[in-house]
C-alpha cells in the first residue's frame, strides 16, 4: 500500500512538471511571435524610412538639377543680353561715326557750293544732241544720250573733278522742257541712279528751265 501511495505521488508530480514545462513553451511560443511581429515592425518602419529618405533624396536631387539648369538659362540669357549690348553699343558709336562723317561731308560739299562748285549736266539739242557736264571751271565731259555713255561719262566728269566715291556730290540736270524729251530726260535720271551705287553720296536735282 505504502509502495501504491508512493507511485501515485510521483504521477501527479509528473503531471504538474508537465504542465509547467507546456505553459512554458506556450509562454515562450506567444514571446517569439511577439518578438518576430516587433521585429517584422521594426524592420518594416526601417523599410519605409529607407523608402522615405530615398524619395526625398531623389526629390531634392531632382530640385538641385532644376535649380542647376535654371541658373544656367539665367547665365545664358545674361550673357546674350551682354553680348546684345555690346554689339548695341559698337553699332551706336559707329551710326554716331558716320553721322558726323556725313555732317562734315555735307559741310564741306555746301561750303563748296557757296564758292560756286556744282556738277551740271545740260541736255542740248543741236546738230549733235547730248548731254554737257560741267563745273565751275568749264565743260568737264560730253555724252550721247544713252545710260551707258552717260554713266561712263559722269564717272570720268567727277575724277576730272578731283571728286572721290565718298564725297557729297551735288549736281544738277538742266533741260528745256519745251524741246526736250521725255525718254531723254528719263535716259538721264536713270544714268545718274545707276551711278548712285558707285557714288552713293551724289544728289542731283532735275530743274526744267522752261518753267521759270
């Protein structure tokens, strides 16, 4: 009996050891799954700061390129609005260069005026009709009335003349408008503008002697 009591003892001591060991192993089960989900949550708020800092890298990235090449555009139109300038001002000295070579240019062609220098060309009619050119010294040069002679002619007139291409010539087409012909007369003007692109200073004024 006392063996029995003995044995019965050891069973339910058994029984409490294990029950202990199962709860545990429950304990320790439930603390892993709650170390894993912490781990897995951790992990996964690492993840999305990773994630986070990723974009905002790339967002900040993206900001300094566009800030590179805005201050590039701003640096290419600053250089364009110098170099616009620049070329402003070389073209503004120059127009201002040429006014005054044209004020004295023009100076001098009227102060030469006043003293009596003027080119004339004279359209006659007579037993051989052409045209005569003139200044204050006499006839410079004769022509038939053709655009080619005319315009050979007038070129040799003004280098008898002392005169050079980029002088202001002032010269003036007397005609009788009662005996003179139109074509003749349109022969002449067309003569003088041809020469205009050798001369371009030359100004001729066409006065029909008839009218006065």
């Amino acid at each position: 009996m006392k063996n029995k009591g003995i044995v019965i003892e050891l069973t339910a001591l058994l029984d409490v050891i294990l029950i202990m060991m199962f709860w545990l192993m429950m304990n320790l089960q439930n603390n892993n799954d709650n170390i894993r989900a912490e781990a897995e949550e951790r992990i996964s708020q690492a993840e999305q700061q990773i994630q986070s800092a990723e974009e905002n890298v790339s967002e900040y990235k993206k900001l300094a390129d566009e800030a590179v090449a805005e201050m590039e555009k701003m640096q290419a139109e600053i250089e364009e609005i110098r170099e616009n300038t620049e070329r402003e001002i070389a073209e503004a000295w120059k127009k201002a260069a040429s006014i005054n070579d044209n004020a004295t240019a023009n100076q001098y062609a009227l102060d030469k005026y006043e003293q009596g220098f003027l080119i004339t060309i004279n359209l006659r009619y007579n037993e051989n009709s052409g045209i005569f050119i003139s200044d204050n010294t006499g006839i410079l040069e004769e022509a038939i009335i053709t655009p080619e002679d005319i315009s050979e002619k007038l070129i040799s007139a003004f280098e008898n003349s002392g005169l050079s291409q980029n002088d202001v010539i002032m010269c003036a087409m007397t005609y009788d408008g009662s005996e003179a012909l139109y074509r003749d007369v349109r022969t002449i003007r067309t003569a003088v503008y041809d020469i205009k692109e050798i001369y371009p200073n030359l100004y001729c004024t066409y006065i029909n002697t008839k009218e006065r």
